[in-house]
C-alpha cells in the first residue's frame, strides 16, 4: 500500500521547507498520497506542486491580518481574533482528528501549534521544528536578556510542554534545524535528529556571470507580507541612497508575487527611480524590470532569489527565511527593522544571534549605510562573516535526509506501511 501522508504547516517559511521535504519524499514514495493544510494563509507556495499533482492542499484555511505572526503584537494579535482565528484554529483541529481516525500519520512542520495539533488527530506524528534553536540564546551577538535565563535554566529553547509532544510513544520523529538543539532536547528525553535544514536546498551557486563582474552587487529583501514589504522595501532604499562605493552599484531584487509590479511602480517613483531599458550587459538576467536612480541599477526579478542570491557580495534585509538562506551562502546581511507586524526589532535580533552575527541588525538608516560601506570595502570581513552564516545553516541535501529519515521512522520504511 503506498499510503497517505498529512502534511500540517504554519507560516510562508514553513510551507517552504516542507515542499522541499515532499519533493525529497515523492521521489522516494512516487506513489504516496500527500495532503497539505496550510494553517496560516491561502498555502501559495503549494501552488505549483499540486497542479504537478505532488500533493493537494486541504482542510480549512485562511489568510490572516498578521500573516501568522500575531505572537509579535498585540494589534496582531487583535486583528487575527477579529478576522476569526479561533474559529478556523478549531475547524483544522477538527480536520485533523477525522484524518486521526484512519490511522494514517501526520507531519508537523513549525513550532508549538501544528505539533500540537498532530498529537490531537490520535494517529502516529513526525516533527520538524523550523523556528527554534539554542544559538538564539548559547551565542551573541547581543543577549537574549531574561529569555537567555530562561532558556539556560531549561537546557533547550523548546518549552517542558513541547518535550513531552516529541517524547510521546506516537510520536516517531522529532527533527531540529541544527545539532546544538538537538543535543539539547536528547538531555531532556527527546530522540531529537539533526539530518539537515532543508532551508539550504534548491538554491543555485552557480559561478558570478561575466556581465556582473564590473559592478558592486547588493541584494534587497523586503519581505512578502504586505503592506509590511513595502514599507521595509522603503526604508533599505532610502538607507541604500547613503551608501557610497567604488564603482557602479546593481541592486538585485528579487520577488514572489507581492510586491507587485504597480506597487513596486509607486514606490519606485516615490523614491526618484525611473524605469529604462535594460543594458544590453544585463539583458539576459531574468529582470522583469529595470529601474535607474543616479548611479544604481536596480533589477526586480519575480522568482530569482535562487539564481540571483549567490551572485551578491551583500544583503540589505528585512525578512526570514530568505535572509537565512542568503547567509547560508556566505553572504552577510544587514537588516533594519521595522513596525512589523513580523520584522521588528526583537525579531530581527533574534535572527541574528541565530545566525552568529552574519546579519548584523542596524539602529538607523545611516547605521545600515555606514555598515554597508565598511562590508564593501573589507571583502576579509564580509568573508569572516559569510564563513559564521555557512556554519550556522549548514550544507544543502537536508531535504533528502528528512525524507530518509521520514520514510524509515514514520511511514515504515522500505514496506511503505503507514503506521
């Protein structure tokens, strides 16, 4: 029987990494049948997996006003109550225990929630905690404050009530982002593996195209989540306008499908850029547009961030996942935050102490110029922190060892029973 698989994730993020480990699986288990609930917005990065027929989205679902980060503020918080969360909390809890009774095993892909729900459907689970790590609170730069205490005292970032959801008998596999959480967990009882963070998969690292070679290469993350991403998107161009370099300077900008065109058009013009056509030099790069403002370039590619990241010798960022894959590559980054409701400063500190200071976090516009201007002119130091950010998120092939692990823990090995 090639059996079924529920797949439970709870933000953009997690989507992501849980394609990945589905793609790695179908081509282990071509004929094992995979559904998704995405339990935090609409599940669009599924899209083009379930029209290949890989998988099909299910259960109730729903884009919220915070975009799955109400934990961030309370106006989110607020908001997220007011459009319903409650109400579809409880109708996914209820998909899940229906899925529970056949037997057949869920996967939980995030944090607290969606392993909390898996433990609920009564059947067989698997784990994969994407957004915790001990580095937030075991490495600088800065201090965690109180959290660092807590977390110290406890031994784990992961909390006693999420110890005991991995250590339940029907939970066959707990997997972390890295060896340093994983160890942590084991001193607790949890049989947690490190394989691999599948965050690094699907990312080219080709060689830098000849036509790039002349000019200084910045890469701008603003984040998908909107109207947050254009006003990240606002302040890092407005901080870029400070930054003074040897040479000409090509801002690559890479997008899904928000920002769109119109509103990258105002916001663009807004900021003194006008739209050309590109140089012939640049013309076979994948831009969809291409705007000018004195003597920057800046190129929006729609569906670039995996050919276009590596060819960059700096991040300007105000998102997640994508400033984690971008120091995974050994690119520095610096990030400036914002209002939220995702990227504010408690975040984007966060994130680097996760990262070991390879995204530097910056108090003020000129702080980010005057930084930038430093990483661009000491490629030794750029180097130095690229190194910290290869170490922290680790090679690519994490996809592959997940499903590995998956198929040997949690849907019965090579037999292909489902629990």
């Amino acid at each position: 029987m090639p059996g079924r698989l529920l797949v439970l994730s709870n933000g953009h993020g997690e989507d992501l990494i849980a394609l990945r480990v589905i793609q790695a699986l179908k081509q282990r288990r071509p004929d094992i049948e995979v559904a998704v609930l995405s339990m935090v917005g609409e599940g669009a990065a599924y899209q083009g997996a379930e029209a290949q027929g890989l998988l099909r989205r299910v259960g109730p679902r729903r884009q919220l006003p915070s975009g799955g980060f109400s934990n961030q503020s309370l106006r989110g918080l607020l908001a997220d109550l007011w459009a319903g969360v409650l109400g579809l909390t409880l109708r996914q809890w209820r998909f899940v225990r229906r899925w529970g009774k056949s037997g057949d095993p869920v996967l939980a892909v995030g944090d607290l929630l969606p392993l909390l729900l898996a433990s609920a459907g009564g059947g067989p689970y698997g784990f994969i905690g994407t957004p915790k790590s001990d580095y937030t609170w075991a490495s600088g730069p800065g201090s965690a404050g109180l959290a660092a205490v807590y977390h110290r005292l406890k031994g784990s970032e992961w909390d006693p009530w999420e110890w005991a959801l991995m250590r339940c008998a029907r939970c066959r596999m707990a997997a972390m982002r890295d060896r340093l959480t994983a160890r942590g967990l084991r001193r607790h009882g949890v049989a947690a593996i490190a394989p691999g963070n599948p965050m690094m998969d699907g990312l080219d690292q080709g060689g830098l195209p000849l036509a790039l070679r002349d000019w200084r290469r910045l890469l701008l993350l603003g984040g998908s989540r909107m109207p947050e991403a254009t006003g990240n998107l606002k302040r890092l161009l407005e901080a870029l306008a400070q930054v003074h370099c040897d040479g000409p300077l090509l801002v690559l900008a890479p997008i899904g499908s928000r920002p769109a065109p119109h509103e990258w058009e105002l916001l663009l013009q807004g900021l003194g850029y006008e739209p050309i056509e590109p140089p012939e030099v640049l013309a076979e790069l994948g831009a969809a547009a291409v705007w000018a403002c004195g003597p920057r370039l800046l190129l929006i590619g729609p569906g670039c961030f995996s050919r276009w990241a590596s060819w960059a010798e700096l991040g300007l960022a105000s998102a997640g996942t994508a400033t984690e894959q971008l120091v995974g590559l050994g690119i520095p980054a610096l990030s400036l935050p914002g209002p939220g409701p995702q990227f504010k400063r408690g975040f984007a500190e966060r994130q680097s102490r996760l990262l070991g200071g390879s995204v530097r976090v910056c108090r003020s516009q000129a702080a980010l110029a005057q930084r930038a201007e430093v990483l661009l002119s000491q490629p030794d130091l750029a180097r130095q922190l690229g190194a910290i950010g290869i170490q922290r998120m680790g090679p690519a092939g994490g996809s592959a060892a997940l499903a590995r692990a998956l198929e040997e823990r949690l849907l019965g090995g090579e037999e292909g029973a489902t629990g």
